[in-house]
C-alpha cells in the first residue's frame, strides 16, 4: 500500500479536513469518510497533549492519516505530536530556510534533533526496538507552512532544504501579513503563485486551504496538490443550515 507521504511527494491530488474540536469522536468519525487525511489543529484550536493523544489514537484507529499543525514549530510542540503517533506535522511560520532546517531536525532522530522515548505510541510502547523505531521516524511527514512576508521572500531557499516533503500556504495570514483586505487581493494572489512556483522549481509538493472547493481546479492546474477544506465545525453547521432549510422550506 502507498503511504500517504509517497503520494504527496509524487504530487498526487490529496484532500483532508482540519478537526478544531478536541474529541475522539469526531475524529473517530471522519475516519469513517473517503478523505485522504484528517489535520488536528493545535494552533487555532483547543489542543493539549492529552486531547492530541486521544485524537490520534482514534484516527490510527480507523486506519486514516493524521497530520498535527501544532502551536508552534518548536521542538517541544513537534516531539508532543510524533510521539502521541501522529503521522505527520504542518508547521506554522517557516520563515526562512534555517527555520525549515531547524524543523526537520526536529522530526528526526540526529543530534540536537528529537528526543528519543522508546516508551511512546511511535515507538509502540517498548516493542519496536530503537532501530526499527529510528528508521520509521525517518518516513515522517514534514510540511512547511508559508503565511508570512519573510517566507515569500526566502521561499526558494525554503523549498531547497532538504527534508522538506511539502509546502503548504496559509492564505489567511498573508492577507494579515501583506496588509491586504481580502485573500483574493492581487498582492496575496501573487504570492501563492510564487510559492506554489518555487514548489515546482524544487520538486516540493504543494498544498493550501482553500475556502471554495471551486478554486481546486485552478490550483491543481498550476501545481497544487494537497487541499485542506473545510473544518469539523463547517460540517456541523452547514448540515444543520441545510436541514433547517429542507424544513421550513
């Protein structure tokens, strides 16, 4: 079976969800659904430990990949996520190639990089041994985050460093980032195709969250592949609205 990781780096078209609300049941359930991952999202969303580990536990589970975008790109936030098994990281705020360097040494079992614990979930609980642990470590999903002026202005540098399997656009923080008033304005635009460029340049994959399923085409023509759309929250509230239409119609 392809992996997940396989099928972003081969640039594959890949759709996940984000999961803002910090329960195994929602995860448990959209493992159930023909997405290609699930993404937790510590950053905007109540995640600690505790509700991250509970989380993956459901997905694994249900046999559906799960990424993690923890708080931060600190090396404690990534070991709390791989650890608790967590198929991968979208990392927030890489700024420049020595951020993205930093963030894979992170994710990975070398010398100032991640703590090794042969006691966690990844390392099946004392059973797979230090090195077959240390080798699977080494197919862990590693996506920068690009969402700020400085990682547009490094983002050649950025998509080179080794390690790196994707990058991933945060469309909403650019618009704060470049001071614009909507994420369709001319200057953000712009700079979504200069990464999604810089991408292709690098032989990075692409991917972005986009707010209408209508815009994958365009996307996926110049070079995306990865698409998070939507949320557990958007889910809830658009079948709500239309079950209260359906009603009272």
């Amino acid at each position: 079976m392809v992996s997940f990781r396989d099928q972003l780096r081969a640039g594959e078209l890949l759709a996940g969800t984000w999961i803002k609300t910090p329960h195994p049941h929602v995860v448990e359930v959209l493992s159930l659904s023909s997405l290609d991952c699930l993404v937790l999202d510590a950053e905007h969303a109540p995640f600690d430990r505790a509700a991250l580990d509970l989380c993956i536990l459901a997905s694994r589970a249900g046999g559906k990949t799960v990424l993690v975008r923890p708080q931060s790109a600190s090396h404690e936030h990534i070991l709390n996520a791989l650890d608790c098994g967590a198929d991968g990281v979208i990392l927030p705020h890489i700024c420049s190639a020595a951020d993205a360097k930093d963030a894979v040494k992170a994710c990975h079992y070398v010398s100032g990089g991640r703590g090794y614990a042969g006691s966690s979930r990844a390392a099946g609980y004392t059973t797979k041994g230090m090195a077959k642990h240390r080798a699977d470590a080494t197919s862990v999903t590693i996506i920068a985050q690009i969402e700020d002026v400085e990682g547009v202005d490094n983002i050649d540098a950025i998509a080179a460093v080794d390690g790196i399997d994707a990058l991933f656009i945060g469309r909403a923080d650019l618009t704060i980032s470049y001071a614009a008033q909507t994420p369709d304005d001319t200057i953000v635009v712009d700079a979504i195709d200069r990464i999604v460029a810089a991408g292709k340049e690098a032989g990075r994959t692409t991917g972005m969250f986009l707010g209408r399923t209508s815009d994958v085409a365009m996307w996926r023509e110049k070079g995306a592949s990865l698409f998070i759309l939507g949320s557990d929250q958007d889910f809830l509230l658009q079948g709500a609205a239309k079950l209260a239409e359906a009603v009272k119609a």
